[in-house]
C-alpha cells in the first residue's frame, strides 16, 4: 500500500504543473506539446509517471491526440470550478445527512488568502471557522471559512453578519450565509486544484498525510462584495462533489 501512494505523488503533482503551464499560456490552445521523452527531461520526471498524467489531463478535456502531431491543447479548456452556492454538508450528503463538527472558532487578522479574496485591509479582524464534515464516523472534508469584515458585512450584508453573531456550533459559515440570503442574489467564483492532504490535515481527517486530495477554494458575493470565502479539503473516499464545466 505504501508503495502504491508513493507512485500516485508525482502524478497528482505533474498533473497540476501541466495543467497550470495550460492555462498561464506556456501552452497555448492549439500548441503541440514536446515529445514524452522531451517533457520528461523537462520536467525532470519518469515517463510512467507523466504518461499517467497525461491521459488525465486528456481524460479532463484539456488535451487531444492527434494522430501524426502528438498531444495537442484544446482550444477550448474547461474551468474548472465549485459554484454551487449550497452549504458542503448539503452537497456531500448524498441522501444520508452529515454533521458539521467545529474545531476552531474564532476571530484572525488578514492573511494573504483573506486579503487577495475578500479586500480585507491591513489590521482587521475576520471570523473564522475550521470545521469537519462527517458522516456514519467517518470525516467527509475539512472546512477553512472565512467573513469578510464587520464594517463591510454591515454595508454588504448586515443579516449575514447577525446570523453569524447567533449562530450555533454545529452549523457551516455557508450555512448561515445561504439562510440569511433569503430574496437576496448571491453569486460565486471558486477554482479546484489536487493536492495531498499533509501532516496536520491529516490528522483531523483520520488520513494518511500523502493522501490525495482536491482542494476547493470558494468566494461568495453579494451584489458584487465578496462577503464569504473558504477552503475545502476533500480526500480520496469522499463523496462525490458535483462541478460545473464551462
């Protein structure tokens, strides 16, 4: 078994560097990519292990075969993205209901992630959730949650930041979020990257630390301010998370 997890590493990795390179334009729509053997070089990688994540990436919609060009990029490549506007729990249930379990309650100063997704300024202070979502004894995904500013709430959304000031502890910042919007137009952006789950995260989901996993980061608006924005760790095992392709 350990063996088989050390193997499936560089692919998740080669998988998001190429993917990436795609998308930043080092690979344009309707370029050829170098030759296996070139790539690898490249890369610095084994062959297996990048044919393995190129038949992913083509799985994916991103590149195309050609016969007597090679592996081509699309000319259209797919977002990728969360968008459901729907509390994790709810999403992953699947018909059998999941439990929003806190870890980390709390109120934090901006960090990088914060303050490039909800303009948060220097100095001020957001409420943060850490939570697991779980089912049948078994952890589902971990949450990182984040609110944007009292101030901006007040202007933006004031029935979120009360639903937040009275919320209980088994409950999702989304959940609050999606209760208190009632009549109001929410929107979102979001973007899905693979990952491995690491030492800590790990630990909170009862996994291996070099257990694969996507990360799903999300933001939610209302009327254009970014008022919740969150990070979602699901592993290998979990449910299955509906996505939207455009």
């Amino acid at each position: 078994m350990a063996a088989s997890r050390q193997q499936r590493r560089p692919v998740v990795v080669l998988y998001e560097r190429i993917a990436d390179a795609i998308r930043e334009g080092v690979y344009p729509p309707g370029s050829t990519l170098p030759s296996e053997p070139r790539l690898a070089t490249e890369l610095g990688v084994s062959r297996p292990a990048l044919r393995e994540a190129l038949l992913l990436l083509q799985e994916d919609g991103l590149l195309s075969v050609r016969r007597g060009v090679g592996r081509t990029v699309n000319d259209q490549v797919r977002k990728r993205g969360y968008e459901r506007i729907q509390p994790l729990e709810e999403v992953l249930s699947q018909g059998a209901p999941l439990a929003v379990r806190p870890l980390v309650r709390t109120v934090e100063e901006p960090t990088d992630f914060t303050t490039q997704h909800l303009l948060a300024p220097a100095g001020a202070e957001l409420r943060f959730w850490e939570s697991v979502v779980a089912g049948d004894g078994q952890a589902a995904a971990l949450s990182h949650e984040w609110a944007a500013p009292e101030e901006t709430l007040a202007a933006a959304h004031p029935a979120f930041a009360a639903g937040l000031r009275g919320a209980g502890p088994g409950v999702s910042m989304l959940s609050v979020l999606t209760a208190a919007s009632r009549g109001l137009a929410l929107t979102a952006r979001s973007s899905m990257s693979a990952t491995l789950l690491g030492r800590r995260r790990g630990e909170q989901l009862g996994r291996a630390a070099d257990t694969p996993a996507v990360l799903v980061t999300q933001v939610v608006l209302a009327g254009g301010t970014p008022v919740l924005a969150a990070k979602h760790m699901l592993p290998t095992g979990a449910p299955g998370l509906p996505v939207l392709s455009h």
